[in-house]
C-alpha cells in the first residue's frame, strides 16, 4: 500500500494535517474551559458577596427587633425570595442558598416548589463559618446530582457572630456545551481542510511521483539497451532539473555505447587486417606461391605487421593499466628542454629525409618541471612522432617551451595538411586517426593521442589542439613548473 512516493507522500500530509488539528484542538480547548472556569469563578464571587452584602446588612438593620436569623428570613422570605431570583438571574446557570448556621436551607432562588436540597452537611456549613469562605468544584459527596462551583460566605450579626450563609451554585453544564461545541466546529473545519488537503495534495503528488514514474520506465528501457528513450522535462523545478540530468546520463550511456562498439569495430580491424596479411604471406611462402627469391620482401612485410600487432597490444594494455589505476605515476623534478632536445635527436634521420625546417625555441636553456618523467616521455615523443610523420617534405617544424603563471607551455607544431574543423573535438578519441586515408601515416593504430589525454589528466593538466585545414596543426600541453616565472 505505501511501496509508491505518491502514496507516502499523500499519508504524510494527511498525518501532519490530522496531528496538527488534534494539537490545535487540545490548546484551544483547554485554553477556552479555562477562561470559561475563571469567568464564571469571577461571576459567581460576585453574586455570593453581593447576596451576602444584601442579606446580611438587612438582616443586621432588623435585629433591634430582637429576631433570629431563621426568624428574619421566615417573615421576610417574599422579599428575599425576589432579590435572591434577581440575583441568579444576573449569572449565567446560578442556583443561591441560603442557610442557617447548622446547614439547614432557609431559603432558595429556584423557589420552594422546585428545592431538591432540604439541607447541606453541618461539618460544610461549619467550614465556612470558621474560615469565612469556600470555594471549589464539588458534588459535596453526592448530594448533588453533578459537580458544580461552589461558592460560599457566611452572614454574621452585628457581633461578628455567624448565623448562617449564603451558597452560590453554578453548575458546569455551560462549560462543556461550549467545549463541546467549539471541538465539533474544529472536528467539522479539520475534515473540510483535509478534504481540500488531499485533493491538493493529490495533485502535487502526481506531479511529482510521474516524473519519477518516467524516469523509472525509461531506466528500465536503458537496462534493455535502449538508449533513445528520453523523460520528458516540465517546468524548471528541482524535479525537472533530475529529469534534465537524467537525459544527459541517457546521452552519456549512448555515446558510450556508441564508442564501444566503435572500439570494438576498430580493434577487430586493427588485428583481423594485419593478421589476415601475415597469414595470406605465410600460406603463400609455405605452398610455394611466392617464389624464394621473393620471400625475404614478404617476411619484412610479415615483420613489419607482426610490429604493428605488437604495438596495438601494448596500446590497450597501457590504456587498461591506466584506466584500472595499476599504472602509477611518480613524480620527479626533470628537465622538459632536455628531453624536447632528445627527442629530436632520435628523429634526425626522419626528419633529414623530407629535409624538414626545425626550429627549437626554449626560454631557458635548462626548464624544469614536475611529473612523471617516463609518462611525460611518451607524451611528447608520440606527439613529435605524429607532427613528423604529418608534415609535408620541406616543411616548418617547431617546438616551442614556455613558462607562465607557474606553468610550463610545451607546444609542437608543423605546416601541413592539419585537422579538418569538424575532426577537432575527436582528436583525442580511441582509435581517431588524423590521416584517415593513411596516406602519411601508414603505421599508427589510433590510440597515441588517447593515451596522451589520459596521461596529461592523470597529472592534473590539461592539453589542446588548434588547427587551420590545409595549413598547420599545434598541439599545446602542460606541466607543474618547478620554478617561478
């Protein structure tokens, strides 16, 4: 039942809602039987002092006559009766007593006829008298049928003597109506507001738990192989920006897919080629096809793929190396000119043979730098390699090495054929070859300037290509410089 966010989110709404209004219904009604306590507290205190004032000055003013108390209110009780109505009337739910001092009722607001009390205990009446007051919720031990606020005083003579006194009653009726009132207005607004709650909540829930619905299904269709399956993006909340990144991840996954079977495609050329070479040779040689004084040119040949073989190999074992982080690169202070001068050293045959211009342009005669040495070896050989191999018989070579802003800038550039413009974000591709017509460059398997990107990353650095169709080419990389500019 609770398995979908749809479903949890709509019951944490409705529980919040639920707990709120219960919360708010306990404050309120607590708040409200208090203030209700205290005002009728107050109101039947006043009527208790008011009918003691009344009775008792009357009753004082009458004693010159010599009467006792139950005597005085028996030849008065017409009037007292009235005052004693007029009084009860000016509360709310009040019912007044009046008693002598052994508790037996002399008279009583509601009139003789309706008296359900002929008399209170002796022990209450003598309570009253000796501390001058009561006050409280009470039934008085069940001679009342429900507990009321009781509120009493006694009425003395002109000696200070207490002769009887005057019971205030208000039963609590009016309070747990008007409780019991206000919870029902609560309970019927708190339905209301869940009811426009969860037709609220329903929709923002929808809105919400679909996209993610989507995402689920077209997840499930990425699982599949099916990389076209795009989420469709509303509005510009954090939902739609999760649907956003998701699409991107889907493009990731198809572009990784599509360099992989690229990958694949390109190594199963790369080796089904030369092999299938070395063994169309090889069965030529051994069925005499090829004649013997022709097989030393075919065994180069035979050679020169066996190389080619070995080079690929090497390639994707030094790309698996890296890539699973078994290949660790430390780091030595070295100089970067001296290895540049090397380098060119090792291609002066090659470059004597298309009579190539060279130009060497270092700062400094000695620039040192910090980084793996053998890595960064064979980052600058495969470029130099590549920019002789790609430059045209007679053309401007040049290396140039600069510091700037704590950085080393190596740069090897050549006149020549270059990269077309829409080439220059793949330059750096398994498998991308510059030359794809091979006709400069018979012997490259399309991985050297991979593993020079992955390198160069690997030192925390970064390396670029500009290039001009039919003009130049320049590659440009960098390196921690060991010294201040």
């Amino acid at each position: 039942m609770l398995k979908s966010v749809f479903s949890k989110y709509l019951l944490a709404f409705l529980i919040i809602i639920g707990v709120s209004f219960l919360v708010i219904s306990g404050i309120t009604s607590t708040l409200v039987t208090r203030y209700s306590a205290d005002a009728k507290r107050e109101s039947v205190n006043d009527s208790v002092e008011a009918v003691v004032s009344y009775v008792g000055e009357s009753f004082q003013n009458s004693e010159s006559n010599g009467d006792s108390f139950s005597r005085f209110t028996y030849f008065n009780r017409t009037s007292l009766r009235r005052a004693l109505s007029l009084f009860a009337a000016g509360g709310e739910d009040l019912e007044i007593f009046v008693t002598d001092e052994r508790g037996a009722l002399l008279l009583g607001s509601s009139g003789e006829d309706d008296r359900t009390l002929n008399a209170f205990p002796a022990s209450f009446i003598e309570t009253i008298l000796n501390e001058g007051s009561f006050e409280e919720f009470t039934d008085l031990d069940g001679l009342m049928s429900a507990k009321n606020l009781i509120s009493a005083r006694p009425i003395t003579d002109k000696n200070d003597v207490g002769v009887g006194a005057v019971i205030v009653c208000s039963s609590s009726r009016s309070i747990s109506g008007l409780v019991e009132t206000m919870m029902k207005t609560i309970l019927a607004s708190c339905l209301w507001v869940m009811t426009a709650a969860m037709i609220i909540v329903y929709f923002v829930s929808e809105k919400i738990s679909s996209p993610l619905r989507e995402m689920s299904q077209a997840a499930k269709a990425y699982a599949a192989g099916k990389f076209d399956v795009r989420v469709p993006v509303h509005g510009s909340d954090e939902v739609a920006e999760l649907a956003t990144a998701f699409n991107n991840m889907a493009n990731s996954l198809a572009t990784a897919e599509d360099t992989r079977r690229s990958f694949l495609a390109n190594v199963s050329h790369d080796l089904r080629t030369p092999m299938t070479t070395i063994a169309g040779f090889i069965d030529g040689i051994l069925d005499g096809a090829i004649p013997q004084e022709k097989q030393p040119y075919y065994l180069e040949l035979i050679a020169s793929e066996v190389r080619r073989l070995s080079r690929l190999v090497s390639s994707l074992l030094d790309i698996s190396r890296i890539q699973a982080g078994d290949r660790k690169f430390t780091k030595t202070a070295f100089d970067i000119c001296e290895m540049a001068r090397q380098i060119l050293i090792s291609f002066e045959q090659r470059i004597d043979e298309k009579k190539l211009n060279i130009e060497f342009d270092c700062e400094r005669d000695n620039m040192m730098v910090y980084a793996d040495r053998d890595a960064i070896y064979q980052v600058l050989y495969n470029i130099c390699d590549n920019a002789v191999k790609l430059t045209a018989p007679g053309g401007d070579y040049r290396i140039k090495i600069i510091n700037k802003d704590k950085k080393t800038y190596v740069s090897v550039w050549n006149a020549g054929q270059g990269i077309p413009e829409n080439d220059l974000p793949f330059v750096f591709d398994r498998f991308y070859k510059s030359d794809k017509s091979r006709g400069l460059d018979k012997t490259g398997v399309g991985l050297g300037l991979y593993i020079t990107k992955t390198i160069i990353d690997a030192h925390n650095e970064e390396i670029w290509v500009k290039s001009v169709w039919g003009q130049y080419c320049e590659f440009v990389f960098t390196l921690q410089s060991v010294i201040d500019n």
